[in-house]
C-alpha cells in the first residue's frame, strides 16, 4: 500500500512532499490524499517552508522507532508493537550491541531502546534524560567453553560483561557483535564465551541462574503520547499467560526480527523470567561490578519504571 510506502520512507529521513512524489513514483494527487490522511491519524507532520516547498515528517508522538539487540529477550516488545501496529506505525532496528543502540537514542534517532540496564546507567551518567521505563526479563545468558582457563569472550557494558568478571582464570577480550563472538570461538581465538539466548541454546550452553534484571527498555526526555501507550501494552503482555499458543505466536514474530530459525527463539524462552520491575538493589551491584560511582541519582535514574523495594 502507498501509505505504508511512505511511512518506510519517514521512518528514514524527512523528505519534500515533492521528492516524495518523485521518489515513490505516484501522482501528486494521490500522494497528497495520503499525507492528508496520514496528518489527519496524527502519524506525519508537515510544514510549509515556502511557496512551493512543503517538508514532510513522522510525528513523533503517533510513531514509534524501537532499537534492540539480536535476542530473544525482546520477544514481548515485539509482541507488543505488533499488537499497536494500527494504531501506532512502528520501526525497529536491531543493533549489533548496545552501546550503537543507545547512542542512537541520545541523539534522537530512537524514541524506545531495549537494552542491559548497566549500559543505559553509563549512558544515563552522560545524558540525565535517558532512563529505563519498564523492565525486561531476568536470565537468558550462560557460557560456552572448550577449556577452563584463557580467554573468554563478551560483549562491553552488559550483563555477559559482568558475569565474565566472576571467572578469574579466565581473561576478557571484548566483541561488537554476537556473531563476530561465536566466529572467533568457532575458529579457537577463545577458549570461552559468554553469550545470551536464543544463541545460548543453539550452541548447547551452560545457563546461569536468573540474578539480578538484565534489560530494561530506555526512554531520553519525556515520554510521548505512543511511548506511554506502547508501554501499557507491553506490561499487559508481560504480566499475561505464557501459553502454548502465545510461545508460538511470539517465537514466530521474534524470530523474523532477529533473523533465527522459530525454534530457536520458542526452545530459548524457558531461560528468562520475565519482569517489568527493577530492584534498586541489584542496579547498585551491578554498578559496583563494573566500578561506576553509585551516585545519588540512582532513585531518579529508576523513577519511570516499577522499583521492587529493597
């Protein structure tokens, strides 16, 4: 449809009304029937720079550009925005760590950003107005290993980050990405790795035991009208039952995003528990973990999400 094809369009770049005619390759009659309609559902802005020129927009506030690692993790975000998609266009895009997704949220390119809470805590000490608004799961990491000792793989600034810390006989070496991780295992460069779900599962690792919150999904400023919204929904999610047939539902939709087969993702989802609430508590731990100053801002960091009292 013309009007998905132009909402793909925004969700990349603003854009003249009359290059948007030219690069969509439709009539000027039908493309302004479009934005009329897009402006009237409150999904695009569009604002008269001239007498001919006319700079079309997402709006912000009736949109919604969600960042997010490669795992299953996120299977509820996914569940939830498909569940909105009518009401609330929506993007995602899937980052090789989180350190490239939330700087993408500092600068405004992401209005959502599902990430390790550690990672938006330094980022939160950079940018006051990034803060967590709900919570993710528990779990969903463990290790793979050939040997007991040498090096072992990680990704900076998470919760694999911290977990690699507890094995002193073995020494961190730091990775962009899951797959440049599981290539250099795979080739002997490491002797270990810690690694999170569905790739956890597929390469017969050993879980660790759920401690402490992993992810939490970041929001920077105040949230906008689609971002509360999204948010409702997706506690309804996680707070609903885990049948059989919304494992399905939700590994097959998590599944396209993350680019893994189904199984995959339904096999992996029995390491998690999922939770939107975040314990102050364990924030301090991992803080100290990673030797970042606790400092007194840490109540107002978790202000917008759901806090388990210490």
């Amino acid at each position: 449809m013309l009007k998905d094809r132009v909402l793909d369009l925004l969700f990349k770049e603003e854009i003249t009304q009359k290059e948007l005619t030219t690069r969509l390759k439709s009539s000027r009659s039908r493309i302004s029937e479009v934005l009329r309609q897009l402006e009237k559902q409150g999904f695009i802005i569009r604002k008269r720079i001239s007498q001919r020129t006319v700079i079309v927009s997402l709006n912000h506030s009736g949109t919604l550009r969600v960042g997010l690692l490669r795992s299953a993790e996120y299977v509820h975000v996914i569940s939830a925005l498909h569940d909105l998609e009518d009401r609330i266009p929506f993007r995602v895009t899937v980052y090789d760590n989180s350190l490239e997704a939330l700087k993408e949220l500092m600068t405004g390119s992401e209005d959502i950003v599902a990430s390790p809470l550690i990672s938006g805590y330094f980022f939160y000490l950079i940018d006051r107005s990034i803060r967590p608004v709900a919570g993710v799961a528990q779990g969903g990491a463990g290790l793979i290993k050939r040997k007991e000792s040498g090096r072992i793989g990680t990704t900076p600034l998470s919760r694999m980050d911290r977990d690699s810390r507890e094995f002193a006989n073995y020494e961190q070496v730091y990775f962009k990405s899951i797959e440049d991780m599981l290539r250099s295992y795979k080739k002997g460069e490491i002797e270990a790795a810690q690694i999170w779900e569905p790739f956890l599962t597929m390469n017969h690792g050993v879980k660790n035991p759920p401690s402490g919150i992993c992810c939490c999904l970041f929001n920077r400023g105040k949230p906008a009208k689609s971002v509360n919204a999204f948010i409702e929904r997706y506690k309804e999610r996680v707070n609903g039952k885990l049948t059989l047939e919304v494992r399905k539902e939700i590994s097959r939709q998590m599944s396209e995003v993350i680019d893994v087969r189904e199984s995959d993702v339904f096999d992996s989802l029995d390491s998690y528990i999922f939770t939107t609430t975040v314990s102050r508590e364990d924030l301090e731990k991992q803080i100290e973990t990673f030797g970042l100053p606790v400092v007194k801002e840490v109540e107002p960091f978790l202000e917008r999400t759901s806090k388990v009292p210490v």
